[in-house]
C-alpha cells in the first residue's frame, strides 16, 4: 500500500503541476487514504495506479486542462493560493481541508452523466473517466452541482451544531469520524432551528463487530433516555442482542439480514417525502413504509411521522461505531 501511495502522490499531481511538491504529495496521500486505503476492490486499487495523472487530467493533452473531476477539485479551491501556503504551514489543517474538498467533489457529477464522482468511486470506476482521464461520450467535458446540494451537518473536527444528552464521554472525534462507545447517549444536531420534515439524508457509517447504534429522524432533543419522539434507523450487523439489523425503520419496518458488513464503511441514506420514507444502504432499498392515514402516536415511542432534527445513538459500552459525511438537502 505504501507504494500505491507514493504512485498516487506522483500520479495525481493534477492540478499542481506548478505547485510545490508537498502539495502535490499531501494530495495524493490524501486521496489514497480515503478513497483506496480501505477499498475492498483490487480492480480499482489498480485502476487508480494505472491512471497515474489522469486522475484528474486527460491523457495525450496538456497539464493545463482537466477532465471532469479535475475541473471540480480546481473549482472547489484546490489550486488557491491561500490554500497551497497552509499546506506549508499548517499540514493537518491542510489535510483536513483536502478532505472537505474531495467530500464536496463526491456531489458533483459530470455533465450527462448519471452517476455523482462520489457514486463512481464507490462502483469501483475513477471518478473523472477511465485510466486515460477519458469519458465514454464527448458530451462529459464539464461537471455540474446535482440540482440540490447537500448540506453538510458535522464539520470533520468539532461538536458544533450537536448536543449530547447524557453520558458525554460515550463521543468521541477520531480521523474526522464521530466515534461513539460507552454508556447511552445521544447526540442531537442542533445546528439548524428549521425542523426538518420532508429531506435526504445521507451518513457513511462503519461498526464493529457485535455493535449497535442508530440514526434517529423526526426527533427533538431530551436530556436523558431512549428518543421518544420520531423514528430510529438502525445500526446493526451482527450485534448479538438484538436480532433488527443495520436500515430497519426500528420496531416499524425492521431488516432481518445484515445489508453491511463489520469493519466496512456503509452509506445509509433516510428519504422522507410525506407519509413515505425510504431506508437505502449502498444505494439498495431496505424499506419503504407509507404511513397509514389514521396511525396514532404510540405511548412510549411515538413513532409518527412529523418533523424535528437527527441524533445519533451511543448504545452500549461494547458497541463501537464510527460516523462521517453526514448531510442533509431539504425536499420542502
């Protein structure tokens, strides 16, 4: 792995040929950190390896131009000359704000394409075209924003626009991920005073083994217990106690099969649009629950679609679960 590193430091100088060679390095670390460090995927390790430079450029033409995902990082700041001079000075700020550029860059989506870079990588395809930097149409000669942008909730560094209940030390920040282990808690995004009804919201989650966790929606704060108010996605694959695995709408709609694996990043993605919600993970429907007309709050749990804000749930001691690339586009 070390030396697909270094291969990416080289190859991916896109964008900084006439930068510092720092920059040009932290840049390839950081991509392969992120993007082929964890991935499961050898024909995609070798891709990135094989495409050197046209990572972000395009083979046969000059350094100057970009394919699409190149032109997305450019456009997203990379090559400023701000953020080139924090590279010297300032390495981990840098790479925190490389990583926050590449986060961005996942929303974007070449023109007439219909997967974002972030859904190529995940497929296994390099995010600006093939090993040469090339698209399979002329028309993919520029990236454009997706007609709604996410919304970022957590920032990669701190707790601001979150709430924890109780238990405090059950969170953590690691490697931009919140991390939570320890007695029940639950930490409640408060970073917005909006409600959020109608909205897409997306996590990337990753547990280990016999953990349990869960994404709650349509909540309100609390200062103590498990959320009464709104719905919990849950978070399990192959914790012993409690046979609801990761995406069941909790005690609604629940998924009996494990749709991830331990010790693997997972995207889950929560859609509510009127009594419909939507529960995906890697892109696949889990459930889909349309909520009947006459349904009643239920006494302990409510259960009810309404509005309210997201938490996050620290279940156990022995469970362990990491979170990262939360974010929101409102559908209202």
């Amino acid at each position: 792995m070390k030396r697909l590193f270094f291969v990416l430091a080289i190859a991916l100088t896109a964008t900084v040929s006439s930068r510092p060679a720092l920059a040009t390095k932290e840049f390839g670390l950081q991509f392969a950190k992120q993007y082929v460090d964890d991935s499961k995927n050898e024909d995609f390790k070798k891709l990135a390896a094989e495409a050197k430079c046209n990572a972000c450029h395009i083979d046969g033409q000059e350094k100057k131009k970009h394919n699409p995902y190149g032109e997305s990082l450019k456009a997203l700041g990379l090559l400023k000359k701000p953020y080139m001079e924090m590279i010297k000075k300032e390495p981990e700020k840098a790479r925190m704000e490389i990583e926050a550029i590449f986060k961005k860059a996942e929303e974007k989506k070449a023109e007439g394409s219909d997967k974002t870079f972030g859904e190529r990588i995940k497929a296994g395809l390099l995010p600006g075209g093939d090993a040469k930097g090339k698209q399979s149409t002329e028309k993919l000669t520029s990236f454009t924003t997706p007609p709604a942008d996410f919304v970022d909730l957590f920032d990669g560094k701190s707790m601001d626009g979150w709430k924890i209940n109780e238990s405090p030390k059950s969170w953590a920040i690691e490697d931009g991920c919140i991390v939570c282990q320890g007695d029940r808690s639950h930490l409640f995004f408060v970073g917005d005073k909006k409600p959020f009804k109608n909205f897409h919201f997306k996590a990337d989650v990753k547990t280990m083994p016999n953990s349990n966790a869960g994404i709650y929606f349509h909540t309100a704060f609390q200062p103590d217990g498990w959320p009464k108010k709104g719905f919990e996605c849950q978070v399990n694959n192959s914790y012993k106690g409690d046979p609801k695995r990761t995406s069941s709408l909790y005690s609604v709609k629940d998924v009996l099969e494990p749709a991830a694996k331990d010790n693997e990043w997972y995207t889950q993605e929560i859609i509510v649009q009127g009594k419909l919600v939507t529960l995906k993970v890697n892109g696949k429907t889990l459930v889909e629950y349309t909520e009947p007309n006459d349904l009643q709050a239920g006494k302990d749990f409510e259960r009810k679609l309404d509005e309210g804000t997201f938490a996050l749930q620290a279940h156990d001691p022995g469970s362990k679960v990491y979170f990262k690339n939360l974010m929101v586009k409102r559908l209202d």
